[in-house]
C-alpha cells in the first residue's frame, strides 16, 4: 500500500472516530433533554389538566368572605359560603390538589360565619 493510501485511509478513520465522538455528545445531550422535559411535565402535572374545583371553590370563598362583610347583602356571602364549602368537600375528594380545595372550603366556612354574624348584628 502506498505511503499516500495509508494517509488516506488514516484521515478517513480519524473522520469516523470524530463522526462517532460526536454522535455520542449529541446522543448525551438528547438523552439529558428528555430526562429535563420528563422531569418538567412532572413537576408541572399533566398538561391540559386545570383543577376546576380548587379554583372556584378557592374563588367562592373568598367571594363569601367579601359579601359577607357587607351589611344587608349578606345572604349572598352565605350562598357563595355554602358553595365553596361544598365545592372544596368535593374537591378534597377527588382532586389531587387538596390544599387549595381545602383552602377554598375554609374561606367557605369562614364566609357563612361572617356573613351568620352579620345578619345577626344587623336585624
């Protein structure tokens, strides 16, 4: 074989080496970008997924805390009390954010006594 042969086939096994180093860098940082992205919707829950029943009763609640402070329209701080309350039961239930939906049921309770005790010390 001649001496310029020889260099050839060389380069080209050099060329090979570098095609296959790369690959491997490039196959580790997809590898990395996966375990990233699976670690991410992880931590985010599934994707699409709103937790309805957290939210309205978390809303509720805090609404029924409002309208309870109100003179002469506590009534409807009971009624959005009531709703949060129930709201939160069931989302503890079912939900897998139970904090929230327990948040939401204790601004709830805590709306029907405030508006209870606004009826009470307006009439």
């Amino acid at each position: 074989m001649s001496p310029r042969k020889s260099a050839h086939a060389e380069y080209a096994q050099c060329q090979r080496w570098e095609c296959a180093a790369r690959l491997r860098s490039v196959e580790r940082e997809l590898a990395a970008e996966r375990r990233r992205r699976v670690a991410l919707e992880r931590a985010l829950g599934e994707p699409g997924k709103s937790n309805v029943l957290a939210v309205l009763a978390l809303v509720f609640g805090a609404l029924s805390i409002v309208f309870g402070l109100l003179p002469y329209v506590g009534i409807v701080g009971f009624l959005f009390g009531v709703a949060a309350a129930v709201l939160g039961a069931i989302g503890v239930e079912k939900s897998d954010d139970r904090r929230m939906c327990g948040a939401g049921a204790l601004c709830g309770v805590s709306g029907i006594l405030i508006a209870l005790l606004m009826v009470i010390l307006v009439y």
